[in-house]
C-alpha cells in the first residue's frame, strides 16, 4: 500500500532534505526510523527537496509499506523515535501510482525577515536592516504573478526540462519587527524564492528600480539578479494536492 506522510521539520541541523554521503538530510534520518519499526528497508520520496538549513511547516512524503498498520499509532511511534527537531504530523492512504513529487499542483513559500537584531529569531529569520520603501518593494513584487520563464532565479546547474512556472500569489506582510514574503506557485525552480527576495530586497533599497526588475525577469540570466538570501529565513508551508488521490 502507497501512503502520504506530513511531516513538518526544523532545518537548522540537516543538510536539507535529501540523503546525501557525507551529510545528514531530513530524508535519511526518516528512512532509518521507518527501517527500524518496519525492520526493512523503506524508501520515500517527498514532495520536493528544502536546502540546508530551509524549515518546513508542511511537507509530504510517500512511502510503500506492506505491512499492516494502525496510522494514529505510527504517528505515534514515530514521532517517539524521531528527534525533537523532526515530526509527523498525519499519515493518509492513496492510490499507489501517485507520487508525492508529481502530483503536487501547488506549494507555498515564506520567507521571514527581522528588521531588528532578535536574538530569539537566531537561524529562524534574516535579519535586515537597511531602509526599504515597501510601496516600490510591493510594486516589484506585483510583476511576478502569473506565468513567466524564472530561468534568472534559478540556480545555475540544474536538472529541469524547462523554467516556466505559474506564480499565483506573491506579496509582502509586515507585523511588528517583522517581514514576510509569501509566495505560491505550481513549482519552483532550485534556489528560485532566496534569489526572488535577495533581488526583490535590492528594489527595495533602491539599488535596482521596477524596470530594472522587469529588466531581470525577462533576461533568463542568473547573473543579472540579486544576491541569495540565507536559508534560515525560509520555510515551505504547504503543498497541495487534488482531493482524489486519497483513497480515504
């Protein structure tokens, strides 16, 4: 049977998602604890890879597993076994062609910023200090809605097939100290969101104007855009998929 994990996962510690040889990802501390109450080998393939130190309020994996089991129980058992900074948070049947990767239709990105030195928010936002003019910052913001190439967001070496995504919200809330920029879309492209809020940030300070960044989005060239802002300050919080790939 084919089965949907939630799982949720602070970055600070792992060297993003995937398993690697010589770094621990949030993937290979998963497949051993399910290797462990299984007693063997699971593999799962989640709904995209985070990068080092990227957090994760919402992420699903899939997983086979022929074994029967009760999901509240796992939960339960897993969560006993993974460390403190690791979580499931629910476990779904669905139907056992579906990927968590490719039958994903929408994720949602944040990215945190404090504009005060905090250190509570040490490795859980950027802190940025230098004057921004929001009015400008959103208007930048506006132009990525939509269907475009995000080829200039995206990091140099990559496997895809092509850099056309669907963008269908972007926009920044600002509460107290702190600044969020939230942004939905079909796909991303690797390194796609800290290359939008580096660049976008640029604007912001007024170092690049709007028809720069217009300039930026249809060069395709990395190089033109703007520095890449930390991890830290970047959370994937939601993935959606449609309603009938659930079996239950």
């Amino acid at each position: 049977m084919r089965y949907f994990f939630e799982i949720t996962y602070k970055g600070t510690a792992y060297h993003g998602w995937q398993s690697q040889s010589n770094a621990v990802g949030v993937q290979q501390v998963v497949e051993e604890v399910l290797g462990k109450l299984f007693r063997e080998e699971i593999a799962i393939v989640a709904s995209g890879r985070t990068d080092t130190g990227v957090h994760c309020a919402q992420q699903f994996f899939h997983a086979d597993i022929t074994h029967a089991f009760d999901p509240d129980t796992l939960i339960i058992r897993l969560n006993s076994f993974l460390p403190k900074d690791i979580a499931i948070r629910s476990i779904r049947k669905v139907k056992p062609t579906v990927s968590a990767r490719y039958n994903a239709i929408q994720r949602t990105y944040h990215y945190h910023i404090t504009r005060v030195k905090d250190p509570l928010r040490e490795g859980l936002a950027f802190y940025f200090y230098k004057p921004l003019d929001m009015s400008t910052l959103q208007h930048a913001t506006a132009l990525l809605t939509g269907t475009h190439d995000f080829e200039c967001f995206s990091k140099v070496k990559t496997d895809v097939n092509h850099f056309i995504c669907e963008v269908k919200d972007a926009r920044w809330n600002q509460k107290d100290d702190v600044l969020v920029f939230t942004v939905t879309a079909n796909r991303f492209l690797r390194g796609m969101v800290r290359a939008m809020v580096g660049t976008l940030l640029e604007v912001g300070t007024g170092k690049i104007t709007v028809e720069g960044f217009k300039h930026i989005l249809r060069s395709k060239d990395r190089k033109k855009a703007g520095m890449n802002v930390p991890p830290e300050g970047l959370y994937l919080m939601n993935v959606k998929y449609p309603k009938s790939i659930f079996t239950k």
